[in-house]
C-alpha cells in the first residue's frame, strides 16, 4: 500500500501539489474508516465464535446482526 501512495504522489506531484494535499487528506479519512471496520471485526469474532462453541445460535445471529448495524 505505501508503495502503490507513493507511486500516485509521484503522478499527482507532476499535476500539482494540491492534487497530492487532497490526496493525502482522502487517503487520512479512508484509513480512519477502515480501522473502525477492522476493530469492530476483531471485537465481533470472538463474540460470535464463543456463541457458536456453546452453540447459542440466537446469541450468534444477534452479534452478527448488530456488528452489520453497527
């Protein structure tokens, strides 16, 4: 991913230095939005794995359900 950031800098540097800040400012807000999902994913999969060891379906469908809402 650093990689492929740099390349797009290098392209938008030879545009201009706003194209590279708006950049900068899209990739900072998407990276915010991706570590929410990914800390809500690793707090829903031990809620739902423990709920399917002790085989509490209804428990399971319930995190499931609130981690989509959520």
């Amino acid at each position: 991913m650093s990689f492929m950031t740099c390349g797009v800098n290098i392209i938008f540097g030879a545009v201009s230095s706003v194209a590279v800040t708006a950049y900068g400012v899209y990739y900072k807000i998407q990276q915010f939005v991706f570590f929410a999902a990914f800390g809500l994913n690793n707090a829903l999969i031990p809620i739902v794995a423990f709920n399917h060891g002790k085989k509490d379906k209804e428990r399971m469908n319930d995190g499931i359900k609130y981690g989509v809402v959520y």
